[in-house]
C-alpha cells in the first residue's frame, strides 16, 4: 500500500465511525447472501460478532503503518480462523462482502482511489491470513 492509500483508509474509516456496529451487521447480512455456505460457521451472537469484526478492523487500520505491530496479529488471527472452520475460498466471499459493505456506508465518499486503498488492504489482510493458516496446518 502506498502511504496515500494508508492515509485514504484512515480517513474514510474514521467517517464511518458512529455506524460501525450498523456496518458490522449489514457485512454479515451481505455475507450470508453472497455465500450461504458461511453461515453454519457461525454458532455466535451476529451483534457481538459485528462489534468484534469492526475492533479489529480499528486496529488493522490504525496500524498499516506500523507492519511489525500489524502482521503478528493478523498472522494469529488467521490461524484462530484455522479452528472455526474457515477454508481459502471464503476469504474472497468475506474480502467481496466487505468491501460491499463500505462501499454502501461511505456513498460518495467511495471513489475509485478509495476503493482501491480498501481492496489493495483486505488483500494483504486476507494473504496474511490464508498462509499463516497454510502453516499452521502444515504443522
Ligand atoms: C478480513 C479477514 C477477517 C477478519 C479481520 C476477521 C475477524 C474476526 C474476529 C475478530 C473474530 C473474533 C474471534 C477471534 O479474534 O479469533 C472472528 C471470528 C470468526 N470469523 Fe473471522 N475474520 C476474517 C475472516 C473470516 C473468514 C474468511 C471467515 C469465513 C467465513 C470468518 C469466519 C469467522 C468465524 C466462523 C469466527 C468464529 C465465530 C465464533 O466465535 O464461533 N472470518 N473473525
């Protein structure tokens, strides 16, 4: 990511701030409806859940800066994900509904650049991720 991209990401998240559990919820809904296959992984309170998602988020985006903070926690939260049943291919079900869903709360804020900034984020995420869980289950 460029730093522009990193200053993009901030910028547009902190705009979505007094609706982030609203945003939580609506990315799940989004989830569910792209790929019905994710929801039995899910044996959890949905509203819980969506205030999990966006504190994490919070933290990835407050840390693209900061890669030695940043891919430590990924690489861990990857390999929880290992546990919850999740395979490569909902990756890209998750990074689509994402993007969706900030793409819906930022309206016109949601230009080309940043939507570029967010994809080229969710993607380093989500890469990070999958092979940390590679690993992991490599042994
Ligand atoms: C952008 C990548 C992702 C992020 C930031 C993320 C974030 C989180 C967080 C913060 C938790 C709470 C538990 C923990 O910290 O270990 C969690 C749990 C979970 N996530 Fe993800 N996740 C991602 C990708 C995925 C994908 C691709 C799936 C597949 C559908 C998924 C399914 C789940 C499930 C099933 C749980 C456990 C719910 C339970 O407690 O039973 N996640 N995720």
């Amino acid at each position: 990511m460029t730093p522009d991209q990193i200053a993009s990401v901030e910028s547009t998240f902190r705009q979505i701030g007094p609706i982030t559990q609203a945003t939580g919820v609506e990315f799940y809904n989004r989830l569910f409806e792209i790929d019905p296959t994710t929801r039995s992984l899910f044996d959890v309170d949905m509203g819980l859940q969506a205030v999990k998602l966006m504190q994490v988020l919070a933290f990835v985006v407050s840390n693209l800066h900061a890669p030695e903070t940043l891919l430590p926690m990924i690489r861990d939260l990857g390999r929880r994900h290992v546990a919850y049943g999740v395979t490569e291919a909902h990756y890209d079900s998750v990074v689509a509904a994402l993007l969706f869903t900030l793409a819906h709360a930022l309206g016109s804020a949601w230009t080309p650049d940043v939507a570029a900034a967010w994809a080229s984020a969710f993607a380093t995420i989500a890469s990070e991720m999958k092979s940390a869980a590679r690993s992991a289950a490599a042994g």
